[in-house]
C-alpha cells in the first residue's frame, strides 16, 4: 500500500503522461546493466573501463557555480556580476568526443546503455566534488510532445543511475515543461534565455531542503538558470546543478 501511495503521488502535479512514461520506462530501464564498456567493448561493469576513463575529457578546473571552464578553480565573471542562484554546478566532462558521441547515441540511437555508464561518471564527479548530497534529484522534464517523439527523457534515465548509486531518490513530480519550447541548437545566447522564459513550472516545496536538477548537456544554462529562478520562487534554497557535459 506504501508503495503504490508513493505510486500515485507522482500524479499529482502536472502532465500525468510524462510522468507514466518516465515510471513504465523506469522499470524496464533498471534491468540494462551495461556489461561492456561503451568505448572499447571489453567486458567491464563500469560503463567505461579504467583505460577508457583516463581518455574521456575531463572538464578539469571550472566555475564552482555554472561549470564553465577556468585557468583555475573559482566562479567565473558573469556568475559573480549576475549570480544564477545555484549553490554549485558538478560537471564531470567538456562536450567533445568520445562524450558528446556517446550522449547523441543515447538520446538519438536509443543507445539506453550509455545513461547509468554516464550517470557512473557523474556520481564519481559529486562524491569528489561535494560534501552534502542532495534530498532529490529533479531531472530536467521534456515537453509531453518530445517524450512522445524519443520515447524517454535522457536526463531522467542519467538521474535513475546517478541516484540509485548515491541513494538520493529522484523526483519527477516538483518540475513540469509548460511550453513547447523550440531546440535551443539554433539560438544565441539572449534568444536561448527568451526561449525559457515561462517554459516551467514547480511545485511549491514542502519537502526538500536540497535538490540537484539533472540535465544531459549545459550551453549556455539558460535552461538551468529558468528552472533555478522558477525553483527560487517557489521556496527552493538550496539547488545544485548537475550535468554529463559543458560545451
Ligand atoms: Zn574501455
Ligand atoms: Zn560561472
């Protein structure tokens, strides 16, 4: 009876469908372990083998608050002159190959093996990285039209694994997409935040004291920074800002 009360829970907020696709795929999703390293295909239960991992690219030195990179750890000029409201941003990878590859196989190739390896990588990142883990992980929601276009929602699928190591459960039901919004490839910088504008909506927090929102790849965080304000307001302290990749 717990169980299906928790179940249910996660119907009370927003579009009911996101939701059911995320929880049908959720259960299915927990039984692909990836047996072989995504790179080079040895047998390994890491997602990627310890050889492969000295080669992915590591963002290395990079802003405490948005993840861009740096000569040397600090926050970057426009996190100091136009502060996000994030507490922290944990990135473990730049957005060139073998990573970028190995996200757009995820979300395009339907290569599902790629999320818990990524989510590995991103949990290492946090345990370096963080002394206080989160209450939830909020993955960033797709709109009802793409998660019936992709059939999943990259974000939440890296969220399940990055989660289940960690132990912090993740909660689809604190963010909705309201909008439609058009791919964010083609726009510069003030149009990507013009873009976002009123593209979410969060319930108001009653739970958590410290939340992490999960997305697959951070531009120009236009994104994170939309949900981080919308979060802002509705009585969310503490956000966290995690990711595979920054370009
Ligand atoms: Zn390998
Ligand atoms: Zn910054």
């Amino acid at each position: 009876m717990k169980e299906l009360l928790s179940h249910l829970e996660k119907f009370r907020f927003g579009d009911s469908l996101v939701r059911q696709s995320s929880i049908a795929l959720k259960t299915a999703f927990d039984s692909i372990l990836p047996l072989r390293c995504c790179l080079c295909m040895q047998p390994d239960q890491n997602g990627f083998c310890h050889q492969c991992q000295l080669l992915l690219p590591w963002l290395g030195c990079a802003c405490l608050k948005c993840g861009a990179a740096l000569p040397s750890e600090g926050i970057c000029g426009k996190c100091q002159t136009k502060p996000a409201g994030i507490q922290s941003a944990t990135i473990p990878f730049r957005y060139i190959d073998p990573i970028s590859h190995q996200i757009h196989s995820l979300k395009y190739q339907r290569k599902l093996t790629v999320a818990p390896a990524l989510g590995k990588m991103l949990a290492i990142q946090v345990i370096k990285n963080m002394s206080r883990l989160p209450d939830a992980l909020l993955p960033v929601p797709l709109h009802i039209n793409r998660i019936k276009q992709r059939g999943f929602n990259q974000a939440g699928l890296i969220a399940e694994s990055t989660g289940k190591l960690l132990g912090i459960p993740v909660d689809y039901g604190i963010i909705c997409r309201t909008k439609d919004t058009v791919s964010q490839t083609s726009l510069d910088q003030g149009a990507r935040a013009k873009n976002m504008l009123e593209a979410f909506a969060v319930h108001v927090n009653g739970r958590y004291d410290a939340v992490a929102v999960i997305d697959d790849v951070i531009t120009s965080g236009a994104t994170i920074n939309a949900i981080c304000t919308e979060l802002r307001l509705n009585g969310y302290n503490n956000i966290s800002a995690w990711a595979i990749a920054k370009t």
